[in-house]
C-alpha cells in the first residue's frame, strides 16, 4: 500500500483510511455499541451484586 503511494500526503491519506471505523460506526458518533441498554446492564449488575454477596456470606446464590 505505501509502495504505491507517490508522496507522503498520499501514504497518510492511505493510512487514515485503512485505520479509520466503519462507516457505520462514524456516521453514529464513533462509540462502542454493545447492544445492551443501560437498564440491562443495571439489573445485570445489581444481580452480579447480590450473588457476590451470597457467597461472601457462604450460602449458595439463587438463581
């Protein structure tokens, strides 16, 4: 790839685009989407919690 290029804007140019995010990805702001909403991820937590603390305690969590 940098073989081809002619000067060194062309190399950066080339380089910009190899390394840049997916369109799609760009086009919402650049961060990462897990798919997740942040309510999931609270009630993933809180039960992530309570299991800690069952074992902590040394009984066996509930599911």
């Amino acid at each position: 790839m940098d073989m081809t290029a002619e000067d060194d804007a062309e190399r950066e140019r080339n380089r910009a685009a190899l390394y840049a995010p997916p369109p799609e990805l760009a086009r919402s702001g650049g961060g990462r989407r897990t798919g997740v909403s942040r309510s999931q991820v609270m009630d993933l937590m809180a039960r992530v919690a309570a299991e800690d603390a069952a074992l902590q305690a040394g009984r066996r969590p509930s599911r």
